[in-house]
C-alpha cells in the first residue's frame, strides 16, 4: 500500500512541482509584493513599506480601476449573453441534417485556432478608417460611419463583435456535444405526453445541459473577463479609457507605468472579485439545478 | 525590398574595400568568438531593418559571430528589453535604447559603460573606429563623467513634409488665393498651416482625390499621439520640457509649471482642430501610418519622422509621391524658433536611438565588437540612405547621401544646418510613468470626450501625481 502510494506520488511530483513554480510561487510573489510601493522609476526604487494594505486601500478610491471593473465586468455579461445564445441556436441547428452541414461545421469553427492577437489584427485590417472595407461598406451602403478611433460606444461594441465572433464556436462545439450526449427518453416521453416544441426546450433541454452550460459559462466568464490581446491590438484601450479593460488597465500600470507594487494589488484584487463572481454564479445555478430536480 | 538589396550590393563593395583595411582585424579579434550567437531586440524602423539584413549578415561573414537581431513593434521591443534586464536573464546581448528612454536605462543601471569596457580591454578596440566621429546626438547615450552607454544606430529629426505636386497646381494656387486672399505656400505659421489643411481637405474632394489637409498622429489608444504633441507639436508653439519645471518638478501651472498653460492649450486646440482636414484613419494611426499615409498620398503636408521622410521620397516601390515631396522645417509660433537657435529651446524632437549591452548579457565582449562594426564609418552613407538616419558626422559629404539628398528635397542637408534647433526628450528618468499618465487626456481630446483645456488640467494633475508619488518634488 505504501509503496502504491510512493509510487502515486511520484508520478503525480512533475506536475506538482510545475504547478507550484509556476502557479504558487508567482502568485505568492504578486500577492507580497502588493503590499508594497515599488516603482523602479522612483526616486527610491526599493521596495516601500507603507502600511499594511495601503494598495488595496488606494484602490477601492481609484476611480479608473473601479470603472475598469465595471467595464469587464459588463463586457462579459453581453459577449457572454450573445455567445451563449448564439451557440445555443448554431449547436440545435448542427443536431439536424441539412445541405453542406461538415463544411459549415469547419469554416465555423475556423476562429477558435486563430491566436487572440490575430483576431485583433484582422479586425484591424478590415475595420480601421480609411483603409479597411467594413467603414466603406457601412458608409457607402448604409450611411453609417464607423469609427472607433473617436466613437467610445462603437469601440466597445467593436471588441464585443470581435469576441463573439472568436468564441461563438467554441460554446456551440461544446453545447452540441452536449446535446448530442442527451438521453432520448425523456424526449419520446414528452412527445408522447403532447408537449410542444417550446415547452421540450424549456422543461428538458435545459435543465439536463445545465452542467454543461455551468462548464461554458464558467470558461468563458473567465476568458472574458481577463481579456487583453485582441483590444490590444485593435483600439490599445482607447479611445480615451473606453475599451481599457481591467486586463489592459493593469498592463498599463505595471509594464508602462512601472507601479508594480499597485499593479500587483490590482492583479490580486481583480482574481478576488473574478472568484467571487464565479462562486455567486455557480451558487445561484447550482441552487436553481436543485430546485428544478 | 529592392533597396534594401540595392544596399545590400552596396554594403558588399564597401566591405571589399574595408577589406584591405579594418575586414582583418575584425576576423582576427572575433576569430576568438565565433560560432556565438549575439541575440537583440530593436524596433522595427528602416534603420533597424539593415542593420538585422545587411549588416549583421556581413559581421557574421568577417567574423563567424552570428547576430540575431529581432526587430518588432516599438511597444514590444521595450517589453521585451525591460523585462530582460530587470529579470537579468541575459538574453539579450544587446538593446535597443530609444533617446527618451535612456535616463530610464541609466538611472537602473542597465548598461554596461562602453568607454571603460573598451579602455579595459584594448585587444577588442577597432582600428578606425572613433566615438568622436559621432554627431553630437552621440550625447544622449553620455552620462555626467562623459562615458559612453549606447552607440548610435539612428537619428533624424521630424520634419515638415509637403506635396510639391498639389502646392505647385495652378487650379490649386488660384482657388487658394481666391478663399483666402493670399497666396498657397507650404506653412511657416499655424494659421497658414490650418488654412492649407481645410483648403487641401476640400480641393481633394472636389477633384475626386483620395487625400486630405494635413497628417495627425492622432492613435487614441497608442502613445503615439502623446508624442506627437508633446514633442512635436507643443514645442513648436514654445512649451519645453512636457511643461515640467525643471527644478520643482511641478507641470500645472498654480505650481509653476506650464503644461496646462496658455501656451499648451493653444497647442493642443490647434492640433486637434485639424482632425477634420486629417485622412479618416488618422485617429488609429501611429508613427508608422503617417508614413505610410503621407506615402500613399493621402495628405498634402505633416509633420513625419525623417527615419520615413528619405524612403517616401525615394522609393519609388513603396512612395507614390516619389519626386514631389517637399522638405521644410514645421512652422513655429513667434519668438520660438529665437529661443532654441538660442539654445533655450527647441522646435521638434531630434529622435534616434543606440544600441547598448545590458549587464546581463553572456556575450559582452563579442557585442563589444558588433557595435564598433556597426559604427564604423564605411557603411554608414548606405545605412542613410537605407534608412533616412545619420549618426556621423562626415555622412553628410558622402557623395551617394548628397544625391539622395538631392532627390529628399534636401532632407539630409536641412538635418545637419538645423538639427540644432531639435532636441531629444528630456531628461526625465520617470519617462513612461509620466508619459503614461498623460496619455488617456491626450486621447480624449482627440475623441472629442474632453474639450482641450480639460484634458491638460487633469493631465497635469496625473503627471505632478505621478512625479510627487516617486519622489521626485521632494
């Protein structure tokens, strides 16, 4: 038993010793030195003790990292409403059989093997005035101009587009597994008991992909809250704080700024209220999957 | 491409005839090394380019020491370099070091010292090779003993580009005259400079051309922008130094400071008032895409960084105005161009860049020879031309530079009478903090989210934040 245990353990070490260098150890470092001053740029570029929490009390005032928050925290909320929706509807259509449906099924999922910072400069590409041909065609066509270099609501609805369109196929690949997995029962049951096509959506459907939807909800809620690459490269965060994100936000302090002491409370903090969203959604979810059993 | 190839060519009939002289001593000295892999980070900008193609493929030949020069993005090269030299992982044997940032570089002691590397170590010192054949941009990379922490790969200032085709047009003279009673020139005030932009704006649309006034390196969401009015457009209406005091370290003007002063505002109204006349991607566009704009023709005059201005004239491949490209110096308010022919000013940035070796490098010594190599004064007139850049001073009176000067409108020869009224960024070792609290201000003037006089208000508040939280009005 010992040795099964030994050799349990020893198999099981590479992993663990990965996890904890590069998982433990960083993030015990960010979370030390978040009590600190520290900005290499200073006068004194030391470390600097100065009281206990001083970030963290510094950044519940800050009103631009506050705002950051809110602007993840509703970025999420709409690209996760329109993936989620969206995906659900592509993965009930890719259940039936129509013409054409593999090579659909593939140039759909083309965008998830694309790098984030691709995605940001393809929509770059087409997107930036003056040169690319979506501005021109919406102009041309539609009277409609646009330009997220100087209109804040249309930068964000860019990203959100951007993001939609990256990571709709990955909630519909993931949603028609689990359709496809479904028992049959239930539904010929339902049939049999003269339940429409609505009311077998509602009252099967969905309650038994509840753990799936869980699973994407939770990947996906955390993707798009840590967000950083694609609006990166397409609006740099702007224009003005419009499209910085708290990922964005935080890159700005500590890798242009240099306020690694600030940024790292910002790093701990931002992981605190993304954990705590996560335990309120899958408390309220699973107590909702409770409820409906 | 193809003048890269052309230099290329070039480079080889140069290296031949160093070959009599110095091509010996280089293998003799780098015989020790070869085999090393030499590994920088630079940004991607002509300049950079023959150094990562041309020369580091010829100091490989001579020597066998391979350079692997990575030339990204500016914002990337910077991560890149930063990140190595606070980790010390050594990965770079060298850096590139951009003028702003080397207070920054020094003040961390990222460098190693290039004159007492040298003066230790006299096998490695080239024959032929003279810290003093530098221009005088060559001290920026000095630090107060005199001691040299970078050698200079590029500099060049930023100049007034115009269209000599559009100015010239006879249509456009006589429409010009008629809307403003006097008569179409490139722009010597800001006021002409305003009404040659609205003018240009609506004479292109109504002659179906694709172009518009002027060029703004407007990126709401790039530093890009900030720089542009920092150091191009807010000199030259006479606001030095960001609008720092010097000695308080203060820049809001109830502190004595200047940056949200009268001086400033009118600055940044007039800048972000020639948005409408600007082409429409002005607003996503960095260094790079004004060039690339002013090269596609879409702007009839602008302020553009020399490292673009000798390619846009030039080369025909990648410029559709090759042959109509007019050089000048950007227009001044009253009194400002006095101040820095005075020495107590400055009209634009005279931007460049070195290459240093951080402590951390493994390679110091054979980086040691690369960078003599890239100073030496045979390849430097094919680099200019290359690269619109000119470190030396006797590249000037190369005859190969004097014809691409011809052909530049002079760019090369306005460079060296006037680049003393140009200066480098200040010495602020708090650089990016300072520039990075500015930044979103500078932004949201340009998106019209804030009027101009707000956004340097609270830009000056974020700034003198940021120079009082590390410690510097103390």
């Amino acid at each position: 038993m010992l040795s099964k245990n030994k050799t349990g353990w020893l198999l099981l070490s590479p992993t663990i010793i990965i996890l904890v260098l590069a998982g433990l150890v960083p993030f015990f470092y960010v979370l030390y030195v978040g009590f600190f001053q520290w900005n290499p740029l200073a006068v004194d570029p030391s470390l600097q003790f100065d009281g206990f929490a001083s970030n963290y009390r510094r950044l519940i005032f800050d009103e631009i990292f506050l705002e950051s928050i809110w602007r993840s925290i509703k970025f999420s909320v709409v690209t996760l409403s329109i993936e989620l929706t969206l995906g659900f509807l592509l993965a009930l259509s890719l259940l039936s059989s129509f013409p054409l449906k593999s090579f659909f099924r593939s140039v759909h999922t083309l965008p998830l093997v694309i790098a984030p910072i691709v995605v940001g400069s393809i929509f770059k590409l087409f997107t930036v005035q003056g040169l690319g041909p979506l501005p021109h065609i919406l102009k041309d066509y539609f009277g409609y101009t646009l330009n997220y270099g100087l209109n804040a609501e249309q930068a964000f609805w860019m990203i959100v587009i951007m993001d939609v369109w990256h990571w709709t196929p990955f909630v519909t690949l993931t949603l028609l597994a689990g359709l496809s997995a479904l028992p049959q029962d239930p539904y010929e049951s339902a049939k049999i008991d003269g339940a429409n096509n609505f009311q077998i959506f509602t009252y099967i459907t969905i309650p038994m992909m509840v753990p799936v939807l869980i699973v994407v909800i939770f990947i996906r809620l955390m993707d798009s809250l840590k967000i950083v690459d694609e609006v990166w490269m397409l609006t740099g965060g702007g224009p003005g704080y419009a499209t910085r994100f708290t990922g964005i936000h935080i890159w700005k302090e500590v890798f242009e700024k240099r306020y690694y002491g600030l940024g790292s409370a910002m790093s701990i903090l931002y992981l605190y209220i993304t954990i705590v969203i996560c335990w309120v959604l899958y408390s309220v979810m699973v107590a909702r999957g409770k409820n409906e059993d | 491409m193809k003048k890269l190839l052309f230099a290329l060519v070039a480079s080889i009939f140069s290296f031949s005839a160093m070959a009599g002289g110095h091509a010996d001593w280089f293998k003799e000295a780098g015989a020790p090394y070869k085999g090393t892999v030499l590994q920088g980070v630079a940004e991607n900008t002509p300049p950079g380019q023959f150094a990562g193609e041309v020369l580091a493929k010829e100091f490989e030949k001579l020597t066998g020491i391979k350079v692997q020069l990575e030339n990204t993005s500016w914002d990337q090269m910077y991560d890149k370099a930063i990140k190595d030299m606070e980790a010390n992982s050594g990965i770079y044997d060298f850096v590139y070091i951009e003028q702003d940032i080397v207070y920054d570089y020094l003040n961390r002691d990222f460098l190693v010292n290039i004159t007492e590397g040298l003066a230790s170590n006299p096998s490695l010192q080239a024959p032929g090779v003279s810290l003093d054949d530098f221009t005088t941009f060559i001290d920026y990379f000095k630090d107060d003993t005199g001691d040299v922490f970078g050698v200079p790969m590029e500099a060049f200032i930023k100049v007034y580009l115009y269209r000599k085709d559009l100015f010239e047009r006879a249509d456009a003279k006589a429409a010009f005259r008629a809307q403003y009673g006097y008569g179409l020139s490139p722009a010597t005030s800001f006021d002409q400079y305003r009404d040659n932009a609205e003018f240009f704006t609506h004479f292109c649309a109504e002659q179906g051309m694709e172009c518009w006034g002027t060029t703004v390196q407007g990126h709401t969401g790039h530093p890009a922008s900030t720089y542009e009015f920092l150091e191009s457009i807010a000199p030259s209406f006479g606001l030095y130094n960001w609008g720092v005091n010097m000695d308080t370290y203060q820049s809001c003007v109830e502190n004595g400071g200047q940056l949200n002063g009268g001086r400033a505002k009118a600055a940044l109204n007039f800048w972000t008032q020639l948005l409408p006349f600007a082409p429409p991607e002005a607003l996503q566009s960095t260094w790079s895409e004004v060039g690339s704009s002013f090269a596609a023709g879409r702007a009839a005059q602008g302020w553009v960084y020399g490292e673009n201005a000798a390619w846009i004239a030039t080369d025909a491949e990648k410029s559709a105005v090759v042959g109509n490209v007019g050089v000048m110096l950007p227009p001044t308010a009253p009194g400002v161009m006095t101040q820095a022919a005075a020495g107590n000013g400055y009209i634009g940035y005279y931007d460049g860049g070195a290459y240093g070796i951080p402590h951390s490098s493994k390679n110091k010594e054979a980086t040691m020879l690369w960078l003599q190599f890239v100073a030496m004064n045979e390849h430097q007139a094919d680099w200019a031309i290359a690269g619109g850049r000119i470190t030396h001073k006797d590249t000037y009176a190369d005859p190969k530079v004097m014809a691409v000067d011809e052909q530049a409108d002079g760019y090369f020869t306005l460079m060296r009478d006037t680049g003393f009224l140009y200066a480098g960024a200040p010495p602020f070792p708090f650089h990016g903090a300072g520039r990075g609290a500015i930044d979103p201000f500078i932004y949201s003037a340009l998106a019209g989210e804030m009027t101009p006089e707000e956004a340097l208000d609270g830009a000056c508040q974020a700034l003198d934040t940021v120079m009082a939280d590390l410690g510097y009005q103390n």
